[in-house]
C-alpha cells in the first residue's frame, strides 16, 4: 500500500490479495485446505517459520484481504475477522480477560452485548461494573486495581450517547487497562477510535461496512499484540468468517465513504426536521445542536451517524402504529443498510434487556429508532410525515 493514500482509496484498494491470473475483483478462495509442496514445508508452515496457509479456520486469503483494508482503514496494525460482531465482542473480552480480572463497561450496550457482559462473564470469573457512557467521574470511581478493560459504544444504541474516547483512553492506561471501543456505529469512514487512544476498535461488519444487508461478520482491529492474542482465540474456538463473507465485507467496503456521506446527511435532514414536528417529543442524534454532546461528537466524529432515535408524543401503542404505518421504511432490526429501517428498539433490539436496564439507557416505550439509508430523503421524510399524521 502507498503510504500516501487517503482513506477512500484504502477503502477500495487496501489489502488486495491478487492470484497468478491477476484477477481485477478480489478473487474468492473457498477451500478449507491449502497444499504443501513438501512435508518440511508443511513442518515449517505449521510451527510459524514459513509465511502461508494451511486451513481456512486460521487464515484464508480472501480473509485477510478483508483484514488488511480494515487494518489500514481503523489505523491499526492488524486485524481479525470473525463470524459475526458478537463473536468480534465475545472473542475479544475473553481473551483479553480471565477469572479475578475486572471489566467495567458502559451501561448503554447493544442487547446481545449486555448479556455477555453481565450474563456470561461473570459465570467465568469476570468481575463487570456498568456506568453512563457519559459520566467520566462514574468511570473514576468505578476503576479497581483488577481493572483491565475498559469497553463501550460511541455513539450508543439506540440514543446516541457520545463518550469521549480520548479522556477514557488516558484513563484506562493510567490504570494499565485496555480501552475497547465497538465503532459499529460510526465505522472507520465516520470514527477511528484508534487515533483518539484506544486500543481496541472492533465492530459489527454485517451493519455499515456490509451496508447491503446480505452478510453477518465482525471485525477487530488493533496492535499486533494484542490481535495476535484474540486470533489465538478465535482459530481454537473457530469463530473465524467465512471467505464468502469476507468477499461480500470487502466489497461493501468499496462504496463506504460515498455510502455514509449521503446517509448521514440524510439522516441530518430528517432528524432536522422531526425535532420540529408537533407529534415527536424528542430527537436524539449527535448532529443536532439540541443534543448533549454535540460539540464532541463534532470533535471525534465526521459525520453523525446513520440512526436517529426519537420519541413520540404517546406510548408504545402509538409508536407501534406509527411502526406499523411507514410504507417504504423496512420493519427490521438492521441498520447501516442503503435501504432505511424503522424499529421499536423496547420491544425489539432491547427487549432482553432488564427493565432498570432500560430505565438506566432511558429506552422507553414511546421510542423509535430509524436507520437511514439512501433512498431519496424526500420521500423517507413523506412516509414519516404521513405515519405520524395517522397516529
Ligand atoms: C449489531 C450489533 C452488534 C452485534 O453484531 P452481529 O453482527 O449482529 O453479531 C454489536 N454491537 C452493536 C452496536 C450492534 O449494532
């Protein structure tokens, strides 16, 4: 790669993998195996001295194409690329944490996340202490001598809360912590947490980076330290993606930055104009002035994001119907698609989420949660006009 190269040209020729037929589109390996010309070369390939591939559960060409643009793309040495983004999540926190060790993570997580970190860790030992994304004294005071991750989302799910990364960053390595940031929200065109501090950022691949909606994968990127210790994991626990998924993440990654661009200003223009609307009691996105951490987001952020939440003016009876009544958004949970979705993140997204959870997050039953995506802006803000109208 030329050092020079700017962020939309990794995004579309970063860690292009070319075979012996000079294929111009990333070529596509689905084969479990490799072949070793000689049994010293399998010996040599098998304990680390020889560079190459052996089975496609600890590398695959098409794989670490994905890694490598993703790599240059979060400003990090190197990346791992896994089955999903809760395997990214899972495979990171265990091993970067073991029994005795404490993690202290933000209270505002996405559903499945939480159950990891409040369900299952500590099952294995892990002591967890969750607190407001945006409350650095909580996070001070929170911070124990077995302290050794420090974990949250920025923007948060679904309100857009917006933690300063470089202030968490100095913190945990005051205390000799890792600071994990998952920038699902944001992907590197938006945020790269690895140049604000962090050590970690990883994501959920199946949400902007694919942004067609067609594949689940993950992503974590971050030192060669501390990537060699997660891949470790993720090739013994076989968390590892598919070559296919991998293909369909590195081609989403081609039209990233001209995909969000026009997504987030869409997204501007509607939550815009829904903080004006009579029905709708409140908007929560980072871009508008009302929001608290405006000025940060426009510090650590270049954009505002894909997902504008607000609330209605009722209750979860006249956020369903107002779910029920859009005619172009889709009904589903996804989100940093092109196609634009709508959910009711109470009884979707967080619905495993305890009720003080929820109350904690401030997710009530009168919030909807919007994806925006590229459809014309016009005709996303028509449908809405005419859902909340027959509220
Ligand atoms: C979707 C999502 C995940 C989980 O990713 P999957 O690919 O569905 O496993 C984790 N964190 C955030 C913020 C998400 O939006």
């Amino acid at each position: 790669m030329s050092k020079s190269w700017h962020p939309e040209t990794i995004a579309i020729r970063g860690g292009r993998q070319i075979s012996d037929f000079s294929e111009h589109s990333q070529a596509v390996f689905m084969s479990s195996s490799f072949t070793y010309p000689t049994a010293e070369d399998a010996s040599r390939l098998f304990v680390g001295e020889q560079e190459g591939f052996t089975y496609s559960r600890t590398a695959n060409p098409t794989i670490m194409a994905f890694e490598q643009r993703m790599a240059q793309l979060e400003g990090a040495e190197r990346a791992v690329a896994t089955s999903s983004g809760m395997a990214a999540i899972h495979a990171t926190l265990v091993s970067l944490l073991k029994q005795g060790d404490h993690l202290l993570s933000s209270h505002s997580l996405f559903g499945s996340t939480s159950s990891v970190v409040n369900n299952m860790l500590p099952r294995y030992g892990i002591e967890v202490t969750c607190v407001s994304p945006v409350d650095l004294s909580a996070w001070e005071a929170a911070i124990q001598t077995n302290t050794k991750v420090l974990f949250l989302e920025t923007p948060s799910n679904p309100l857009g809360e917006v933690a300063d990364i470089r202030a968490l960053a100095d913190l945990a390595h005051k205390h000799g912590a890792v600071l994990i940031v998952d920038n699902c929200f944001c992907t590197p065109a938006v945020q790269q947490p690895i140049a604000l501090g962090a050590d970690i950022s990883l994501a959920s691949a199946t949400k902007g980076i694919d942004g067609h909606g067609r594949a689940i994968g993950g992503i974590v990127c971050g030192s060669n330290v501390l990537i060699e210790q997660v891949w470790n994991h993720v090739k013994t626990a076989g968390e590892i993606i598919s070559p296919f998924n991998a293909w369909l993440l590195s081609s989403g990654l081609e039209t990233l930055f001209v995909r969000l661009e026009r997504e987030c200003s869409n997204a501007l223009t509607l939550a815009r104009w829904l903080e004006n609307h009579p029905k709708v009691e409140k908007v929560y996105y980072g871009g508008l002035e009302s929001h608290p951490q405006h000025a940060l987001a426009k510090e650590q952020q270049r954009m505002f994001g894909v997902v504008v939440a607000f609330e209605i003016k009722g209750a979860r009876k006249e956020a369903w119907h107002v779910v029920d009544s859009v005619e172009l958004f889709s009904r589903t949970g996804n989100l940093g698609d092109v196609k634009s979705t709508i959910t009711h993140p109470y009884t979707t997204t967080h619905c495993r989420v305890s009720e003080e959870g929820k109350a904690a997050a401030g997710i009530t039953e009168s919030l909807i949660r919007l994806s925006v995506g590229l459809e014309n802006v016009a005709d996303l803000q028509a449908d809405l006009e005419q859902a909340l109208a027959r509220m």
